[in-house]
C-alpha cells in the first residue's frame, strides 16, 4: 500500500481517520458527558487536547500526501477535492478508499462517480 502515491494517500487517509472517530467518540464524550468539575472530565479535557494535536498533525500530514500524489499525477484534482470533503465528515476517509482503491488498481485516472 506504501509503495505507490495513491496507496499512501490511503494510508494517511485510514490513519486520519481512525484519529477522528477517536476524537469524537471517545475523547470528547469523556469531556462533555461529565460533570463539569468530576475528575472524567478533567481527564477528558486532557485527553481532548492531546488527541486533538495529534488528529490536527495527522490531518497536516494527510493534506501534504494528498497533494504530492496530485503534483506527481497519480491522482486527479477531482480526487483531491473528494478526499478534502472526506476528511472533514465523520467516516468519510473509509468512504473515499474505496474510491482511491480502484483508482489505484486501475493504474489510471478514474473519475470518482463511475467508482462509486
């Protein structure tokens, strides 16, 4: 997978991703589920912050793959601006794998409508 500019564009994407539903459901429940002043959500405020760099570093980093796979050709601009939506909905990265999956397999640049 790490072996072509579309694979890590994928890579980067799934690990964004899991960073994200990490952030939504686990880190911030642990914050605002609480009560304000309970040792859960001074933990959860911890926990948001730290988990909340490291999903701002991974989606930097996602960004910057994204766009030397486009610089180098591997992928059309069209996949560029469907990965950029994708990674500010929740689920959204897995959502465009399999999009960048076939693109991938198919060696070529394939439009994201037709593989859907």
């Amino acid at each position: 997978m790490l072996s072509t500019p579309v694979g890590r564009v994928r890579a980067a994407g799934l690990v964004e991703g899991v960073s994200a539903l990490l952030l939504f459901f686990v880190a911030m429940p642990l914050k605002y589920a609480s009560p304000l002043e309970s040792a859960t959500a001074v933990l959860g405020k911890q926990v948001v912050f730290y988990v909340g760099a490291i999903h701002g570093g991974l989606f930097i980093l996602y960004a910057i793959i994204t766009f030397v796979a486009w610089g180098k050709g591997a992928i059309t601009f069209k996949l560029v601006a469907c990965a950029a939506i994708a990674s500010i909905v929740p689920f959204g990265p897995f959502v465009i794998d399999r999009v960048l999956k076939r693109h991938e397999e198919q060696g070529k640049p394939a439009e994201p409508e037709k593989a859907w």
